[in-house]
C-alpha cells in the first residue's frame, strides 16, 4: 500500500463492527463471490467500495488488513 495514505478498503474495514468486518472479510475471500456483487451489496448499505478495490484485495496487491 502507498505509504500514508489508506487504501478504500481498509478505511472500510476499520469503521465496521467487528461483527460486520468479520462478515465482509469471509465474502471477500471467498472468490465464488464476485467482487460487483461484493460493492453492489456494501452500496446498497451506504458504504462505497469499488469492486477494483476487492480485485486488488484478492490480488494482493499491498493491502493491509487489519487483523
């Protein structure tokens, strides 16, 4: 990840319930589940992820997930 500056899904990933973070992590690596229908659903709830942001996530490319 860039240095100082937070990627799209870990600022989504730390304003989460643990409940909810836990949930979005278990989608996020299950690749049956495709990263638009991923942001799709997080939209529809107010929170905007772009699916490229799940594709780099799967990739992984740099992205730091807080454990």
């Amino acid at each position: 990840m860039r240095s100082g500056k937070k990627g799209a899904l870990q600022q989504v990933l730390e304003t989460l319930p643990d409940a909810d973070r836990a949930d979005l992590l278990e989608a996020l690596n299950n690749d049956n589940i495709p990263a638009t229908v991923i942001s799709r659903v997080l939209h529809a709830r107010g929170i905007s992820l772009p699916s490229s942001a799940i594709t780099r996530y799967r990739r992984g490319d740099g992205v730091y997930v807080p454990q």
